[in-house]
C-alpha cells in the first residue's frame, strides 16, 4: 500500500506503508534492547575499595 504526500511546491512524495511500520517496529525493539540491557548491566559500587601499595 502506498501513501502520496503532495508538498506546498505541488510536489508529489510517495512512500510504502510497510516502510513506516517497519521503522516504527525497529525503533521500539532498539528501545527495548536498550531498556533490558540497562537492567542487566551491573550496578556501579558507591563504595570505594582501598588498594593496597607495595613499595
């Protein structure tokens, strides 16, 4: 299915549907991977370790 666009200049601009629908779908995939990732990512220590210096 297409969708046409006519700009102010009488241009005509046609695209698929399905290219929308694919984008919005790979959008929201990245979002979630992005969200998923962050919950399993460590959490940082808020306490610092003392290191110990041979001399």
């Amino acid at each position: 299915m297409k969708i046409a666009c006519k700009t102010k200049d009488g241009d005509r601009h046609e695209a698929l549907l399905k290219e929308y629908f694919i984008t919005a779908s790979l959008i929201a995939l990245l979002k979630r991977v992005g969200e998923e990732a962050a919950k399993a990512a460590p959490r940082r220590a808020n306490i610092v370790a003392l290191a110990k210096v041979r001399n």
